[in-house]
C-alpha cells in the first residue's frame, strides 16, 4: 500500500528493523520479530508495542523508505502485509523511477518528483476504493489491518474506528475497536495473547453505557448470551451514538427494507461513513423535535437570538435550516421553538449590516427578527433562494406577485376571522370527501346555551384566544411552556381539530400535498384487497356507541380514510387499531384531515406500531417498564416482574388509552400526545399506576390487579365535558359511581405532568433504542424456536445441525456473514450445499410463512359470568376493541423476559390462568408441519 510521504528518523528505528535490499534512492526494510527469525522474547514485545501503539507495521511489516545520498532524511512511502506485496511494489519503482531519477540534479527536485509520485498513486487508489474520511492516510492504514485481522468479505465497508480496553474478566486489554457496516470487531495483542472479537450487529441484544465500581463509563454489549464491556474511549459518547446507529441500521435491512432504501445515505452500505452516519442523525433528531415530514434534513444551523415579542426580550438559540423549513429554537428547547415553513416567508431583510441582524417577514403580518447571526448574508441568500425553490410554479414569478397573493390572504381573513385555515396554504380538493368535522354535524353548539359546562368551554375558547393574540396562530405560532399549561387544562372542542393539526405537523403534510388525499380515494375505492376486507368488516365495531357511526356519514368517511391509508402504505394496509383512532380523529377533524392526522401517527409519532409485529408498541412496553422501576419503587419491591404491566398497558399505547376510558375523556388524553408525543402516554400510565399503587400492592393474584385498573377507568370523567349523554359513554351505573370516587381526567392529566413532567422525549428516544433491539432478538428467537419445534418432529437432525439449517434458510439474512460450519458428522444424503431432504415445505416453508407473533398475555377463555377480559383489561360494553388485540399469538409478550416463565408469574402473585403455560390450560393446540402456530390476525 502506497503511503503519504512521511518524514523519520531512521536512526532511531535501527533496533526494530532490518534492511533487506537498498539503493542510492530506496531502502526496503523487515521488522524485528516477523519473517525470518520471527518469535521469541523480541517478536512478543515488538508486537504488543505495535498493537498498543496502533503501528501499522503489526500487519504489515514491510516498508520502503525513500532517500537522497547527501541527506540524513528519510521518508515512508510504501508498507506491504507480506514480502510478495512489498517485493511489487519495490519493482514498481525499479522500473519506473529510478532511470527517471538520473535525470534530476538537486536532491531537492529528486524528493519533490518521488513525492508527487507517490501522491499521484493514492489519489488514483482513493478514486476506486472511495475512502471519504477527515483523515485518508490514517484510515486506509486502519483499512489494512481491519482486513488483515478479521479476514471478512472484501466488501465489507469500515466506518471507523477507536482504541479501547476490551475487559476480559477483570483484566483490560488494550486494543482497537472497528465498526463496519455489519460487523463489530476487536484485536488486541499483548506478550503473545492475541484477542479477536467479531460480532454481528443483528446478533446483538443489548447496547448500552453502563457504570460500575470498576468501570467508571464502558459500553456493555450482549451477544449469544455473553456480555462485552469496551471502555476507556477518548469520546465515549461519540463511539456509543455510532455503534446506537449502525445496530439499528441493521436491524431496519432485516426488518424494514422498504424504508432503509429510501434513505440514500444508508442504502449503499459502501456510501456509510462516519460522517454521513452523523449527519444522518442530526436530521433524524431535527425531523423529530420539529415533526417535520421524514423528506426534510438538517442543512445549515446558526446561532443567533430572536426577539420575543410576548416577553419583550432577545432569546439566545439556534437557527435550524432544512429544505422547506426554517425553525428556531431556544437554547434549552423548552422555553420556545418556532417553526416556519418557507413557502409563508414573504421577504428577507436586513434592516442593519452592522448589527449582523435579519428580518424574515411572513404572512399574516408577521416578523421574526433574529440577531449577531455570524453568517447573516449567507443564511439570508440561502433563505431567499430557497423560497424561489419552495414555491409552486404559479406563485413564483415575482416578488410582487407573492407580496399580492399574501394582502389578498390577509383581507380574507380580516373579513373571515371564524376561518381557521391561515397559514396552512390548502386548497379546494375535497369536493368528493366529506369537509366537516363529524362533531360539528352531530354535535353543533349552541351559542345561546348557558349551560355551566358551554360557560366554562367558552372561557377556555377565550383563553386559547389570548393565547393565538399574543403567540401567533396557525403554522408560525410560537410553541412555549404556556401553551403546555393550556393544553393539560384541555382543549375546546371547537378548535381540537386545528391544534392537532399543527401539533402533528400534519398541517404541513396536508399544505405540501394539495388533491392527493382525493387522488387516492378515487383511486382506492372500489378496490378489493385484504386490506379492504378487514377494514369493512371492523367499520362496525369502531366506536359503536357514538351517533356519527350509527349513521352512514361516519362510516363512509372512515371507510374512506382508512383505505386511502391502506392504498397509500401497502406495507402496513390495515391494522385492528387503527379503525378506533381514526374514528376519533374523523369526530374533531375534517376527513382530509383526519387522514394526514393519520400519517403523522403511524409514520411518525408511533413508528413501527402498526405492522404484522406491532415492534414499536412491544418497545414502548419495555420502555415502560423501565419508567416503572425509576418512578414507582414501592411497586418494584412488590413485584420484581413488572411484565404483567407490560401486558395490561398494551391497549394503552395502540389505541391512546380510547379502548379504555370514556370518548369524552380519552380526547383529553390525545391532546397532550399531539404536543408531547408517546411521552405523554407514558406519564399517564405511571399516573394510573400510581394512583391505584396501595391497591395494587395489596392484591393477591394478576385477576384482582386488573379489577382494580378496570374499575379505576371506569370511574374517570370529565366534568367539563359540554357533550350531552348521547355521546358521552356510561361507564358505571349509579350504584357502582356511588361505591367509587370518580376522578376527574383534567386531574389526572395534571397530575401526571407533575409528577413525572421531568421524563425528557431525548430519555425516551434513547431508551427505544436500547429496548428495540432486545424485542427484535426475542421475537426472532421465539420464531425460531417455534420452527425448530416443529422441523424436528419431522427430520433427524440434532439440534445444533438445524439451528445451523435455519440460519442458511433465514430470510433477509443477505448482510455478510461468517458461515458456520455443520457440527458434526454430515447425515447420509445431506449434499454439502443444500439440503433437500427435508420433507417438501418443512423449513423453507415455515420461513416463508409469517411466524408466530408475542404480543402480550395469551388469549383469556370467558368464564362463565365474567365480562370478557382483553389484555388483563375489562372491554367497555358496546365498545369492542380491535382483533388486533385480542386475538393473542401462543407466545407472550413476557418471552421477553423469560424470568416470568421460569417464576410463574410477577413475584408476590401466584399463578392464574393469564400467567399459565398453554399447554397446563388446556387450550394449547400443537402446530402441524405447515402451520408452526397461531399467526397473527393483522396478517
């Protein structure tokens, strides 16, 4: 390998190598301890001083040195692993340049032309191999080894690389950790004891940073059941972001390739760099925070201040630029965030160039003036250009012709003040799909009403009017601790529809797409898929008791929007929660609306909840759970298995707590998930626990603890409610109310944020991560366990030999990988390849088959005179809750944490019915050859 030329002193490297063939320009030299006369005392500290020191002479030994005859400088410009490879090189410069030498006369031009040379020949070898790092030689030096030690597919692309102790025991071993696209490894080498780790990155169940007695700060990684601790990294955080990506990268190739290759930085593994890798998760972080469409992507940021208006002060924060968006937010993110979509900016300017300051005008009257912004002219250009670039063809010819569509605008709504459509830039493309939200048609307020409850809703109206007067309305309002506090006292019925709306971003989404919500309902309707199938046939069941779907305006509407959804993402279609959260979203929502208010859910908000493996609900269980043993310690100590919890809360998280609480009272609950996403339904779920924490302590088995959960939603409500009894949903008879406090959802809303406010999204984005990856590996290996149960009824075969099979078979396991090898002596009539013979779709088949799901408690059997229970979770009467959730797959959820079944149940508790293996109750049917077990029914 040809080496940037670097100046040495040779005279200090005379002990560690020996030269084995010279001339008046070159010198090829050996190092001490490898080829001839290798081993022994020298060959071991040699080689411990390389590794320790990252020498590249540990893999390759051999280097050619240029020098003049009347100079003392040498300088490296060749290394090779082996003496054929540095023996091509040496005859390279034999043919090439040494007669070239003759010619010159200084030892000057000699070194300059020999250098060039050499440069010349990286540049061509960097065109080919497309090494993009800060620093080429060092890494292409890294390169060498990582191919060298490891001896994985030529392919395989390094991402970078760090020095770390690998402890082995008690014992550190100093050594380099590599990350590569689908690899971690590790070498070390010290007095003779060479120490090499290779660990795929899909293998892996756990990544985490740890702390401990020893170990102040390491990177704990379990792996076939052994655990790995790297530590003494010179940027610990930096290393863990990393290998956080490349592990969930891996996991989305396997899982979800349709939209890892719609990321282009991530497609191409021999594209991933460092670099991109974090610039990709700036985007990722950006796009969150803001609820952005997944499109958008970080490009510039400055710091700078904004004028406040509503706290008459400067604000110091960051400027966030995208493609279509500018944002700002406060340097603690919490005290304010704007966010400003750049087909609203009407103009730039810059009122002062001494004070590095610029002016970004919008509509609807407004400014933003943002100040000691250090590359003020450049973010003012990029600013301009991209307006010119945002703009739709009928709306950029001019300045002027912007500056008039906007007064336009701004006269209609100061005619028009009642219109709540300013700023989202729609347009009139829904004269086939319904236009009111379904509230306003089966609910219209009665503005004479005087009414406690109309009075109350009125004040809270007023309040949010105050707010929009001082913050802004519409998609530049400003976004401030305030409006939190106005969000948990709950949200007027009236404007529930325009706030989620802006809180999902899918006002934005909506404004960026005008007419293709009605494109896909013509093109959808009419259609017959599964899909559509199950939409109709759950149309019925979705909120049943309220009259919009009695009647056949909401269901047409529903049926609408769920298969424009499905048509729109066929990789999901349609999952048995949705139907319920649509329905909600239709009651407050216009139908076009309501539809982009869907979008934000399942493609932002809740990732991956709703797909055959429900994996994002699964994770926000464990996150939970984690939540549990932080916040609730007395519970902790009662029950050291919280995964009865995990179970218990899974309606909670795919329907928003709808399935379980009044209509009038969940949509107090779906306010605070628009602003705060998942984490406001995780706070809410330690509230319940909380509030019912001395009885559910005090409970003998999992039947009572649910009673307990069942009984204390159905005695919340919502006292400022204004919606009369036919739409509100009866939850206890007066009896029942009379023998249970109610509890007021305001209350409990409030109560959560008080207690458990200080959760932050960053913790709990963090905490998915971590948890994603041990909910894959569980669910793989329960498939996996499952069709070799059923393979090995059928064959011979021990059981290594068709756990080898299975990963030969697996599908999606394109990424490189080491093959193992069939332990053992080969079965007569096995070929050394492939296996035929295996009965005809015993394993390929059941590979190929959608494989048994956990996702939760087994299936309760109704007993006799009991309400049927789903999920540990009593079903309100007349509102059925989607097959989604209680058609259980035979594995459950607590798989996961296979303590519970080694126990029995959570500590404390003994067995009941909702705990017992399948098989003790009874109900357990045994898979037959094509049919591995219970699929689930969202396939």
């Amino acid at each position: 390998m040809w080496l940037k030329p670097e100046e040495i002193l040779l005279k200090n490297a005379f002990k560690l190598w020996v030269t084995e063939n010279d001339n008046d320009y070159f010198v090829l030299q050996r190092r001490r301890g490898y080829g001839e006369g290798a081993g022994g005392l020298t060959g071991l500290l040699v080689g411990t001083l390389d590794t320790v020191m990252d020498s590249t002479s540990k893999v390759a030994p051999f280097r050619i040195l240029h020098h003049t005859p009347d100079s003392q400088i040498y300088w490296s410009i060749a290394c090779g692993a082996t003496k054929e490879e540095i023996s091509k090189h040496w005859d390279w410069l034999q043919q090439n340049i040494m007669r070239t030498l003759a010619v010159f006369d200084s030892s000057d031009d000699i070194t300059s032309f020999v250098q060039g040379k050499i440069r010349g020949l990286i540049a061509e070898e960097g065109k080919s191999s497309m090494v993009q790092e800060e620093d080429p030689e060092r890494f292409r030096e890294a390169l060498l080894r990582f191919h060298k030690w490891f001896e994985l597919p030529a392919k395989e692309k390094l991402v970078t690389y760090y020095s770390c102790s690998y402890w082995r025991g008690r014992v550190p071993c100093q050594g380099w950790l590599y990350l590569s696209t689908n690899f971690l490894c590790f070498y070390s080498f010290l007095l003779g004891a060479e120490v090499k780790l290779v660990i795929s990155w899909d293998e892996i169940w756990r990544l985490e940073k740890t702390s401990n007695v020893i170990l102040t700060e390491s990177i704990h990684v379990q792996a076939h059941g052994e655990n790995h601790y790297f530590s003494m990294f010179l940027h610990l955080h930096e290393t863990f972001l990393l290998m956080e990506q490349l592990a969930d990268y891996s996991v989305k190739r396997l899982f979800d390739k349709e939209s890892f290759n719609r990321e282009p930085s991530l497609c191409d593994p021999l594209q991933i760099t460092k670099r991109g890798l974090e610039t990709h998760a700036r985007s990722e972080q950006f796009r969150m925070f803001f609820r952005l469409p997944r499109e958008e992507n970080l490009l510039e940021v400055h710091e700078s201040f904004l004028w406040v208006p509503f706290s008459h002060f400067n604000t110091l924060g960051k400027i966030c630029l995208s493609e279509s968006y500018l944002c700002f937010a406060s340097q603690d993110g919490t005290q304010c965030h704007v966010i400003i979509p750049i087909r609203e900016v009407v103009s730039v300017e810059k009122p002062d160039s001494g004070s590095r300051s610029l002016t970004v005008c919008v509509r609807g009257k407004r400014a933003l003036r943002f100040s000691e912004v250090r590359h003020y002219e450049r973010l003012a250009g990029t600013i301009r250009s991209r307006c010119g670039i945002a703009s739709s063809p009928q709306h950029s010819a001019s300045t002027e012709t912007i500056k008039g569509e906007c007064q336009t605008l701004i006269n209609h709504f100061e005619d028009n003040p009642d219109d709540v459509t300013l700023m989202v830039g729609q347009r009139d493309s829904s004269k086939a799909v319904s236009t009111e939200a379904l509230m306003t048609v089966f609910h219209p307020q009665d503005v004479e009403n005087l009414d406690p409850k109309m009075l109350k809703e009125k004040m809270k109206e007023q309040s949010w009017n105050i707010h929009f007067t001082e913050y802004g309305r519409g998609t530049s309002m400003f976004f401030t601790k305030k409006t939190r506090d106005l969000i948990v006292r709950g949200v007027p019925e009236a404007l529930r529809g325009e706030l989620w709306m802006l809180f999902s971003g899918a006002v934005n989404d909506m404004a960026t797409h005008p007419g293709y919500y009605t494109e896909l309902v013509e093109h959808s309707l009419g259609t017959s898929t599964l899909a559509t199938d199950e939409i109709e046939r759950d149309l019925h069941r979705s909120l049943p008791e309220h009259p919009a779907f009695q009647s056949d305006t909401g269901i047409s509407a529903l049926r609408r929007v769920l298969t424009a959804y499905a048509s729109r993402n066929p990789k999901i279609g349609y999952c048995q929660a949705m139907n319920i959260l649509t329905s909600v979203l239709l009651l407050y929502a216009k139908e076009e609306e309501a539809f982009w208010l869907l979008v934000a859910v399942c493609e932002r908000m809740l990732p991956d909840y709703f797909n055959r493996r429900i994996i994002g609900a699964l994770v926000d269980q464990a996150v939970f759970e984690e939540l549990i043993r932080d916040h609730l310690p007395q519970l902790v100590e009662h029950m050291a298995d919280l995964s009865f919890f995990s179970s218990v809360s899974l309606s909670w998280f795919l329907t928003l707590f709808v399935s379980v609480l009044p209509i009038e009272s969940a949509v107090n609950v779906v306010d605070c998930f628009f602003y705060d996403g998942v984490k406001a339904i995780l706070q809410l779920g330690l509230a319940v626990l909380g509030a019912n924490m001395e009885a559910l302590i005090s409970c003998h088995d999992d039947a009572e603890a649910v009673t307990i959960l069942n009984k204390f939603f159905d005695s919340v409500t919502n006292k400022d409610s204004p919606l009369p009894p036919t739409v509100q949903q009866a939850s206890l008879s007066n009896s029942d109310r009379s023998s249970h406090a109610t509890v007021d959802i305001s209350e409990l809303i409030r109560e959560s944020y008080e207690k458990y406010g200080s959760i932050r999204s960053e913790d709990v984005e963090s905490s998915r991560k971590r948890n994603k990856l041990f909910v894959i590996q569980t669910l793989e290996d329960t498939t996996k366990q499952n069709v070799l149960r059923v393979v090995s009824q059928e064959v011979k075969f021990s059981a290594s030999q068709l756990e080898d099979l299975y990963y030969l078979f697996k599908p999606g396991a394109d990424a490189p990988r080491p093959q193992p090898a069939l332990p053992g002596p080969v079965p007569a009539g096995l070929p050394a390849v492939q296996p035929p013979v295996l009965p005809a779709g015993a394993l390929g088949g059941l590979l190929r088959q959608p494989q048994p799901l956990a996702v939760g408690l087994p299936a309760h059997r109704p007993q006799p005179g009991r309400p049927r229970q789903l999920q540990g979770v009593l079903l309100r009467p007349g509102h059925p809750l989607p097959r989604v959730l209680h058609r259980q797959a035979e594995v459950p959820l607590q798989a996961a944490s296979a303590s519970r079944e080694r126990e029995g149940g959570p500590a404390g508790l003994p067995k009941t019915v909702a705990g017992r293996d399948p098989e003790e109750r009874g109900d357990h049917q045994r898979p037959t050859q094509n049919q591995p077990g219970p699929v689930h029914p969202a396939l």
